[in-house]
C-alpha cells in the first residue's frame, strides 16, 4: 500500500484519507448498534 | 486506488449488514468481524497519515533565514540617526511630546498608566543627565509630596492610596506635575542642548552623518532583496492567513496584469517601480490635510512668526505667580485664620488652565517657527513630510481635528508608519515635487507610465480607488514574489487542506 501512496496525487490521497476516516466512523456506529442490542 | 478502497467497503457493508443478530452468539461473531475490520483500517489509516506527514515535512523543514534578522538589528542601531534629525528640537528627542501628551491624556482615566508615564519622563531627564528630586515640583505641595512617593519606588498600591488621600485636598495634581515638568524642560533646555550637541560631536570624531543614512539605505534595500523571494516567509504568509490561495487563481493573476500591462511591458521591476510611485501618491492623498496646513502656516508667515517668545512671558508670569500663591498658603497667618481653601482652589485653577493655554500656544509657535526656518514654498513634499513626521504633537492635533472620533492607538500607528517610511530614502515622486506642485500630479504620473506602456488610467488613482489600485499591484508582486522564492500554489494548497484535516482529526 506504502508504494502505491506515493503515486497517487494530493487530491486522491485527501480523499483516501477521508474514506477511511468515514469507514471507521460507520463501524464505530455498528459496535454501537449491538451493544445496544446486547442491553436489551 | 479509491475506487478499490470503495469496493472493498461496500462489498464489507453487505456481509456486515446479513450477518443475524438474533442470538448472543451471532452477535459476538457479528463484533468480532467489525474489530477485525476496524483494526485494518487503523492500520490503514496510519500508513496514509505516513504518506501525508512525509509530504508536508517538506514544508515542516524550511527555516527562518538568519541573516534576515541580523540585518534587521543591525538597521535598528541606524535609528541614533534620529538624535540629531534637524526637524527635532531636544524636546522631541526626549520623546517629552510624546510623553506628556500620554499624561495629558490618561490623567482622568488610569493612574497606573499615569505612574508608568512619570517614571519614563523621569528617565528621559535622567538621560540627559538632568536627575530629577521632589525639590523641582516646586508649584504646589501635594504634586511635590506624590512626585516624592513616585521618586521613592513605591509600589503601585502605596501610589494609589498616596493619590487618593492627596487627591481630596487638590484634584489637579496631575495636571500641575504636567506643566511642572514642561517648565523644568524650559529652564533647562540649554544643557540639554549641549548634551546631544557633545554626543553628536563625539559621534563625528569616527564618522560621518551619511554614513548611517548610507548604511540605513543599503540595509533596507538588502533586507528587501532577502524578503522578497524567502521561501520560509511566503510560506508563513499562507500559514498565518496574511494570503489566501484563492487570491492567486491564475486567471485572475492574468486578468489583473492585462489591466495593467501591454505585452512585454510586465517586468518584475516595471511592477516595483510601479507600486513605488502609487504607495508615494497614496501618501500625498493620505496627508493631504498636513500638506495643506503646511502651506497655509508658509503663506501666513509674517502674521504668525515671532508669536513664541509672547507666550513665554505669559508663561513666566504665570509660574511666578503660581508658586507665590503655593508659598502664601503655607505661611502660617501672623493673625487670624489661614485664607480660605475653596478661594485659593480657584484662584490656582484659574492660573493652571491659563498656563496649560500658554504652553499650548508655546508649542504650536515652536513648531511655526521650526517650519518657517526649515521650509520655503519651494521645500519638496518628502521635506515637508520629514518636518512633519518628526513633530508628534502638530500630527497628533491636525489628525484630531479631522476626525476627533480616531483612538490614539490608530493615530500613533500611522504617525510611526510615517515616520518609517519618510526614512527611507528611495523616493520618485515625493523627492522632486514641490508642496505646490501636487495639482497636476495625477495627469504627470498617468503619462510616465503609459509612454512606459502601462495602462495606467487617471480613473485609477482617483480617491476611491488608489486602494484598489494598489492592491492589485501587490498583488501581482506578492504572485512573483512567492514563484521567485520557488513555493508552489498546489503544493501550499495540499498543505493546508491536510493540516486542516489532520488537525481535525487530532481533537
């Protein structure tokens, strides 16, 4: 992954950045979600 | 490599949002796939923020340029030059203008700016050897006995119950030490003549006067040369939002120097040339109000000369009869009781706003007879402008009378700024035109620069919009100035976007 970064341009590494930075966000929300579950 | 990323992240909300949540169990298998997933995207995330860190350390790297700040120091030893500027009289050296009218300001608002301005007027007469004792107050006893708490380093508490308990028995102590202290300046200006006189002589036996006003010269212009293309100080002007990206869109950089320039016509130094004449226009525009009084004291010169010496005698007059009224109230009474306090309140009132009238009138007819002896109707308008920078309390008053509604803090500002840059010594226009030449000014300035083949209208330097015109010329030197340090638009852009970004993600 390291080696391809650096091809990419500053836009699409911005964008990259922001993606993942969504994703662990939703996954934060699904952890949520079961443990609400798991208190019912 | 997004589109990838995107894939792999709907491909993994699809098995995620299948997966049941019925049983106790499903739901541990459900959570240990999502911490699975989470701890790849860690790890993900942390090779990116690599990657970003790497390129902004390019950035994180430049330095300031030393010997930029070398030069600066040694450009501000130069300022001794100010000590024997021709325009100054010791009173102006001492920075007693500048002082007393602080004092005359603060006195009903805040003591303990009062104090801090005493003790620096106390210091200048220490300067110039001249060490003041509570003897010198000699105009009335309650200004002697708080000079004698401040000469005696006492802390500001002890100065503010000393003020209040004084204060009751005569309101106007700070106003007498005011006028007190500008009579110790009179009666001792000759010696303090002499001092600057002997320092400037001394200075004389291994120099010469032009060799600071050289030196000053060849440091601003060095200091110049050294700013203008400094990759470091273009970047911090992105950094700490004195330019915005957005102010240099090239279309925009084009539009503005095809307003300006013909073809071939946009050099670098045709653009400082160019700033250099409007930034001295925009001066005479600025001051328009001094320049103009200035030529109205030069046409009243025989009614106004000659009027200083009438207000000393006023003021010695008035001195005399200010201690006599102070030692009569001490004497004690051979019969009888001792002379009614709100008669003698009165009477020394009455005396203190006449004095402070006359001091009033002293300066100003100082100052006129400073402009008669060192201007001419012929005297260029740098000269003007020199004479007139170097004078606080004209500039300070003039400046009131045009809009009494300005802080002080704006107009010390700009008297500085002025001071500054009638300093400098690289003048166009100011140097060569006469006060009363400013009239065709514009017509003169138009036609230099369009035989030069620059599109400069007459419309663009009209009031309203010199402001406009000069920022887009700075603008286009800021634009070269940042491609001549070498910095790169895009590149400062990716740099605030993602220190943007990751100092978000850091709280």
């Amino acid at each position: 992954m390291e080696e391809k970064l650096k091809e990419i341009n500053n836009q699409d590494l911005l964008q990259i950045y922001r993606l993942i930075l969504e994703h662990l966000e939703f996954l934060d929300n699904e952890k949520k979600k079961i443990e609400e579950e798991d208190n019912k | 490599m997004i589109d990838e990323l995107n894939s792999k992240y709907t491909e993994f909300k699809n098995v995620i949002d299948i997966l049941p949540v019925n049983t106790k169990y499903n739901r541990k298998r459900k959570l240990d796939c999502i911490l699975d997933e989470e701890k790849n995207d860690n790890e993900r995330l942390s090779i990116v923020r690599q990657e970003i860190e790497n390129r902004l350390s390019k950035f994180n790297n430049l330095k300031a340029n030393d010997k930029i700040e070398e030069l600066e120091k040694q450009l501000e030893k130069c300022n001794i030059i100010n000590e024997w500027n021709n325009y100054n009289t010791a009173y102006e050296k001492m920075h007693l203008d500048y002082y007393l009218y602080q004092l005359h300001r603060y006195y009903k608002e805040d003591l303990e700016s009062v104090n801090a301005c005493i003790k620096k007027i106390l210091d200048s007469f220490k300067k110039v050897e001249i060490v003041l004792t509570k003897e010198d107050f000699d105009f009335n006893n309650y200004a002697r006995d708080y000079m004698e708490k401040i000469l005696s380093n006492a802390s500001n508490e002890e100065l503010k119950l000393c003020f209040e308990e004084l204060y009751w028995k005569n309101s106007d102590i700070i106003r007498t030490i005011e006028i007190n202290f500008k009579s110790i300046y009179l009666r001792n200006e000759k010696k303090i003549n002499k001092y600057y006189e002997t320092r400037h002589l001394e200075f004389l036996k291994n120099h010469k006067d032009s060799e600071i006003s050289d030196m000053r010269v060849k440091l601003s212009d060095e200091i110049k040369a050294l700013k203008g293309n400094d990759i470091y100080l273009e970047f911090q002007k992105f950094v700490s939002g004195e330019y915005s990206v957005s102010d240099f869109k090239e279309a925009e950089i084009l539009k503005k120097r095809d307003t300006y320039f013909e073809e071939n016509s946009y050099t670098y130094n045709n653009l400082l040339d160019l700033n250099k004449v409007l930034n001295e226009y925009n001066i005479l525009i600025k001051y328009k109000y001094l320049l103009s009084d200035m030529k109205d004291k030069l046409d009243k010169k025989i009614e106004l000369k000659n009027s200083k010496n009438n207000a000393l005698k006023e003021i010695n007059k008035e001195e005399t009869s200010l201690k006599k009224l102070n030692a009569k109230r001490n004497r004690k009474p051979l019969f009888g009781k001792k002379k009614n306090d709100d008669k003698w309140l009165f009477e020394y009132k009455k005396i203190l706003t006449d004095i402070t009238k006359n001091y009033d009138e002293f300066d100003k007819a100082c100052f006129n007879d400073l402009v008669f002896e060192k201007l001419t109707q012929d005297s260029t308008i740098i000269e003007v402008l020199r004479l007139i920078s170097s004078n606080y309390l004209y500039f300070v008053s003039k400046t009131c009378e045009l809009d009494e509604n300005q802080s002080i803090n704006i107009i010390n500002d700009n008297f500085n700024e002025l001071k500054n840059y009638v300093n400098n010594n690289d003048f166009t226009l100011l140097n060569n035109v006469a006060l009363l030449d400013e009239k065709q000014m514009k017509q003169l300035i138009v036609d230099k620069y369009n035989l030069g083949r620059i599109k400069l209208t007459i419309d663009n330097l009209l009031d309203d919009n010199i402001d406009r015109t000069i920022s887009d010329i700075n603008n286009l030197i800021d634009y070269e100035n940042i491609i001549n340090s070498g910095l790169n638009i895009d590149d400062v852009a990716m740099y605030l976007d993602f220190k943007k970004l990751l100092d978000k993600d850091n709280k």
